[in-house]
C-alpha cells in the first residue's frame, strides 16, 4: 500500500506568504497527497489564491476560529491521509521530490511512526540563509526533546493514527507539546538524510517569543522533570546567545 500525506496549511490574511507554499505544493513529483487549506477567514486574497493554485485534491475551510492550534486541529479532524504534514504559509517544500523521497521513505521501512529530517532557514525569495539552530538527530527517541524543539515541525511527519488533538490551553507551543506525545506513541521513528522544509525566517525576533519560552519550560518540566529541565536550560545560555547573534544577521 502506498501511503497519502495530508499536507495542512493554516492561513489569515497570508496573501503576501501563501503563494510559495502552493507553488511548492503544486510542483510535488509525487500525487500521493491531499492539501488542507484550514484559513480564518482572511479578509485579503488568500482564499482566492489558494482557489486558484491548480492543487488538486484540495479542501479549504474559511472560517473564524480561536486560534492558530484551533484551526490546526480542524484540519486534522478532516485528514484522510495515513500521515500528516503541517506546512506554514510562507514555507515550502525543499524540493519537489520531497514527498517522493518520504513516499520511498515509508514503504521501504515499513510505515514508521515520524519520518523527519532537516530544515532550512530561507528569506521571501527563497534564498537559504542559515541552518535551523536545532539539527534533526539522527536518532530521535522521546528524550531527545528534552533538548527542545530538536525538529522542526514542518519536517516532522507524523503517522495520522498516532496523533491527538493539539493542546489549545498553549497559545504559542502546543506543536512542541503534539511532537512529544506523538513520540510517546512512536515505536519507531526514521531519519530522512535530506533537507525536507525551507522555513521562512521571521525576522529578527519571533512574536510572543518570552510567553512561547515560558510555555515550552512548563511543557519540558510536565514530561521530563522541573529541576532537570532547570539545569538543562542553564546550559542552553550558550546556544542562546548563538541563536541571537544569528538572528541579527537576517
């Protein structure tokens, strides 16, 4: 059996981001998918653009809803696929043979639990600009996210009947607390030894950074224990000061 990939793209008023993620989309080798488009009714063009991509199949819900999680959720409510990829609007695939090189992936070993790999950091144009501060292991168990967030959520494709409904009560880090109970659930997980997602880099400093910090320590000390997760985060100060001094720079 082959494998389909739900590939879930939440928006608001991403006119301006949206269109790299669907050329991406769009330009797969492989048609073993189905993209969800789960937009909170946007009041500029996105709706429009995504109607007008060519992707097929394709499902769009535009609605309100409460929030980033909420409409992720929504869109894995829909999911048909036996595994599922969440794609920003602004990131992309890094190549159009991505979702073949997962397809591949899969089938050769198996249907594993997460199948994951690396992340690039890109501007608008698509122009990489540095490493992800975090490298994808290439053994990840469920301790190696007592580290952070050791994979991108993008590049972490987890097997649909392993998932649970993300965590609304994190407005800024449920995907970290999602990646951890799908790995609790995991008997095995495969390194892809490639690049899978351009990430669209946001700047110099990331929006509700403190209370996303705050919430990934609340996360960290429920699974892996309040004072080691203070000793560990002593020791992230230097990867820290790297990442800030990186930031700059875009």
């Amino acid at each position: 059996m082959q494998p389909l990939f739900s590939i879930i793209t939440v928006t608001y008023n991403a006119a301006a981001t949206i269109g790299p993620t669907l050329e991406s989309v769009r330009a797969q080798t492989s048609r073993l998918y189905e993209y969800i488009v789960i937009d909170g009714a946007s009041k500029d063009d996105t709706v429009r653009r995504v109607k007008e991509s060519g992707i097929e199949p394709l499902r769009i819900i535009s609605e309100p809803d409460r929030g980033l999680y909420d409409a992720m959720n929504k869109g894995l409510a829909i999911a048909r696929g036996e595994y599922v990829i969440f794609l920003n609007a602004g990131d992309r695939f890094h190549s159009p043979d991505t979702l073949k090189l997962l397809t591949d992936a899969v089938m050769d070993n198996d249907f594993p639990g997460v199948v994951y790999g690396q992340t690039d950091i890109v501007d608008s144009e698509g122009k990489r600009l540095a490493d992800r501060h975090l490298t994808a292991p290439r053994d990840l168990t469920l301790k190696s996210f007592a580290e952070g967030m050791v994979v991108c959520h993008q590049a972490f494709v987890a097997l649909r009947k392993l998932t649970s409904p993300f965590d609304t009560n994190y407005r800024f880090s449920a995907d970290y607390d999602w990646c951890i109970k799908v790995l609790q659930r995991s008997r095995r997980n495969l390194y892809v030894d490639a690049t899978l997602i351009d990430y669209l880099s946001e700047g110099v400093t990331t929006k509700n950074r403190r209370a996303s910090l705050k919430e990934r320590f609340k996360i960290m000390s429920n699974y892996y224990g309040f004072w080691p997760t203070v000793a560990r985060h002593l020791s992230f100060i230097p990867r820290y000061l790297r990442r800030r001094r990186l930031e700059k720079q875009f």
